[in-house]
C-alpha cells in the first residue's frame, strides 16, 4: 500500500486556523445584567455586526447594584437620558453612509416591564435611531 | 564524511499537524459565531413640535387595535368584533379561540370587502402580481400598558409579523410558484409593497389597574 503524503497537511490545517483567527471576533463586552431573552419565531437576523449598537436591559447580576431594572451601555451602567449620547458618539463612529443603516438591536430580559423598554424606545426615536430590532431566542413553535 | 556533517539535520515535522489541530480547535470553540437576530421594527420620527403632537386620522374601520393589559391579557378589537386571549396558549389559538394571526390575516385581507373592514383600494403592483385591491391603509395599533411583561409584548409582536409573513408567502406561492425565501430581491420588494407591514406602537397608557 502506497503511503500517503501528509506533509502538506500542517499548511492546510494553518489556513483554517487563519480564517478562524480572522473571522472571530473576542467578546470585547462583559454582561453586566441578567438576560433571558423572550423566545420568538419570526425572527431575522441582523446582516453587519459593524452596523449594530447593543443596549442590554435587565436586573444587575451584582446585588450590589440593586434588583431593579438596569441598562447597560457599553460597559457601564447607564440610565435612559444618557441613551441619546451614547447613540450620538456610536453613530458619529460610523461613516456617513451607513449611519442611515445603524441598527439598535434591544437586548432585554423577558421580565422587563414595558414601562421601561417604552422609555428607552422614546429616546431611540429623540437620537434618530429608528431602526431596532428586539433581539429574540428562536423557538420551536 | 565532512560534506555531509555540514549538511543541515531536517527538521522533524510531523508534530506541527498536531499543534496546527490544538490551535484549530481552539479557535473553533472560543470563536463565537452567534449573531444576534430578532425582531426588525422601524420607530416613527421624532415630532418636530412637542405641543403640536401629529396625529394621522385613520378611519375607524381601517384600525385594528391590540390591548396588552397589566395582567398580560390581550384584547383585539376591530369595528366587526372583540376578543380576548387570557394567555399565550389562547393566543396562539390552541384554545378555542381564533388566533391572533388569523384575526390579523382575516383584518389584512378583508376578502369578502366587509364594510366593517378595511376598505379595500385596487392597486397595480406590476406584472405578474398586476392590479389587485388591497387594504392599502389599514394600521394596526398595538398598545400596551406600563407594567405589560416585555416576553407578552414580543409574544404579540411575533404573532403580528407572523400574519405578515404567512400572507407574503401565499402570494409568493400565487404569482411566483415559488417559497418567499427563494425569490430575488425585486420579487420580494413586489410582494413586500403588496402587504406592507403596518404596525404602529403606541405610547403606553395605563389601562386597568396598571400604576
């Protein structure tokens, strides 16, 4: 039986290597609030990473903090009058063109009372990010 | 003898394919390829005058309200008749009750041109969808109160949008005999443009109980 020629093999290996070291990118930002998102079906996904800003909703995993509800901006705690800087400085870091596409994608806890989430939405509308989305689990049904 | 001392020992290669493996599979489980997907909405602009609110009159047959109360119950009224879902199995219809979904297709659609519904306006969508009457000013109106459970709202939501997606695969399937998924981007902004969605969130008021 002819013996295989493996020698190429480590070059092959490193260039999957390689495009996983591109492609992934290190979770920058440590959660800071405690999120079940709600389960939906019709769910979409959000096309340019590049293009979305978070804003995570939900009670702080540090009882320090409280057991109300919390926002978190970034890697800070925030509350709802500092969203419009915050969507202020995300777009300015984004070229001309797509700050028309920026999308805010609302990451909240399923127990979040609206009153809250209507809040953040009325302030989302103030900055002129329009564009949301309510991020979702996929369910079965 | 000498000649070949100088020659330079081959280095032995072959564990590199299983370092170049570790780092592999490194990567592959640290690397998160989780995109974020949810629910797509638009938000109305913000009013230009504080004191002078917009309001757009619509027609009261052309309204399609839904309730979120306190308590997590949803109402949906519209000029022909009123119901309520005590719960999210209800809401689905797996209860006795006609589902949301199909009360908001039925809403939609408007087929039998019910005076109490939508009133239906013919349209031309272009070839091969042509002209065809569609309820082409209906809003549905979700409110919610401030204590509503954020999981019953995105419930609601999902069952709305489903309505919309379940009629744009039917046409889908009438004009172009294929899946909505596996159309082109123009075919799709053709069936998108014949069932707009046309969901309008409120501001939150208290109803019943709410503080």
């Amino acid at each position: 039986m002819p013996e295989l020629n493996t020698s190429s093999m480590p070059d092959l290996v490193f260039a999957i290597l390689f495009f996983f070291m591109v492609t992934t990118t290190m979770r920058s930002e440590e959660l800071m609030v405690r999120l079940k998102l709600p389960t939906a079906t019709e769910i979409q996904k959000l096309e340019k990473k590049s293009l979305v800003t978070y804003i995570n909703i939900g009670p702080a995993m540090d009882p320090k903090y409280g057991t109300g509800t919390q926002m978190q901006l970034n890697d800070k705690f925030a509350q709802v009058e500092d969203i419009q800087d915050y969507i202020a400085q995300e777009k300015s870091s984004l070229n001309e063109a797509d700050q028309q596409l920026m999308t805010v994608s609302i990451k909240a806890d399923e127990d979040t009372r609206m009153r809250y989430i209507s809040d953040v939405k009325q302030a989302l509308r103030k900055a002129y990010a329009l564009k949301i989305s309510y991020s979702a689990r996929k369910s079965e049904n | 003898m000498s000649k070949k001392k100088r020659k330079l020992p081959a280095l032995n290669a072959s564990s590199m394919a299983d370092i170049s493996f570790l780092l592999l599979t490194f990567f592959l489980l640290v690397s998160s390829m989780d995109t974020d997907s949810g629910l797509a909405r638009r938000l109305p602009p913000p009013p230009q005058d504080e004191d002078h609110q917009q309001t757009v009159d619509v027609q009261r047959r052309n309204l399609l309200v839904v309730l979120v109360n306190s308590k997590d119950e949803t109402m949906v009224t519209s000029q022909v008749e009123t119901e309520w879902y005590q719960n999210e199995n209800e809401l689905l219809g797996k209860g006795s009750k006609v589902s949301l979904k199909d009360k908001v297709k039925e809403f939609v659609l408007n087929t039998n041109n019910n005076p109490l519904l939508p009133e239906l306006m013919e349209e031309d969508f272009g070839a091969p969808i042509g002209t065809v009457p569609v309820t082409g000013d209906h809003v549905i109106s979700l409110q919610n109160d401030a204590t509503t459970s954020y999981k019953t709202y995105i419930s609601v939501q999902n069952e709305l949008v489903k309505a919309y997606n379940e009629l744009r695969q039917e046409a889908a399937r009438k004009y172009f005999n294929m899946d909505y998924e596996n159309l082109t981007e123009d075919q799709k902004n053709q069936i998108n443009k014949l069932y707009p969605q046309r969901i309008s969130e409120a501001e939150p008021k208290n109803f019943m109980g709410g503080n």
